[in-house]
C-alpha cells in the first residue's frame, strides 16, 4: 500500500529538508524578473514554460515547486502529477512564507 504524497508543504518542511540534506528538485515558476528579485535557489522555469522544459526533470524525484504566494505554484503542482511527476509538491505560501518565517534576508516585493 503506497501513501498518497501530500500536495502541499510548508516552509518550515522545506527547511528541515534542506537541513537534513534530503535530496530533492527545487523549481521556482515565478518569473526571471522576480527571480532576479528574490529568491531561494532552486531552477528557474516560468509557468508558462512548464510544459516545454518536462523532459530536463526526473518523474521519480522529490520535487518542491514555489512562486511568489503558492497560487503559480500549485497550478504547476497540479500540471506535474497529472504529466507524471507523482512527488511534486506545491510550498504553501511561497518565497513571501519562506522570508516572513525562514529568512527575513529574502526580499518580500
């Protein structure tokens, strides 16, 4: 019996992540202007874009996907599972979470 994947995950999930060394894809929908803005890592591919660059990600790994709020983000979470990306997850508030609660050193815009 496999457990079903949570869609979304918080900030402080991410954190523990990436303080435990866990092996996973970060992908930021947002665009490169906001990229440029703020951000936290991770490969850059525009919403819109998605659908182009599925061939450069790995079905089978952990995937975090993040935006500005979650709203992109989720879209995309929704887009990976259905195109065969089951480990894809949607970071519930986005980069303005991640500054608010994890590190006040990421620009909020």
């Amino acid at each position: 019996m496999s457990l079903e994947i949570p869609f979304d995950m918080t900030v402080q999930e991410l954190k523990q992540w990436q303080d435990e060394k866990k092996k996973f894809v970060l992908v930021d929908v947002r665009e490169p202007a906001e990229y440029k803005t703020a951000n936290i890592g991770g490969k850059l591919i525009p919403l819109n874009s998605l659908p182009q660059h599925l061939a450069e990600l790995d079905p089978e790994a952990e995937m975090v996907v993040h935006c500005k709020l979650g709203g992109r983000s989720g879209m995309a979470v929704e887009f990976l599972r259905r195109n065969g990306f089951p480990k894809a997850r949607n970071l519930k508030g986005g980069i303005i979470a991640w500054s608010r609660e994890i590190d006040p050193s990421v620009p909020q815009y």
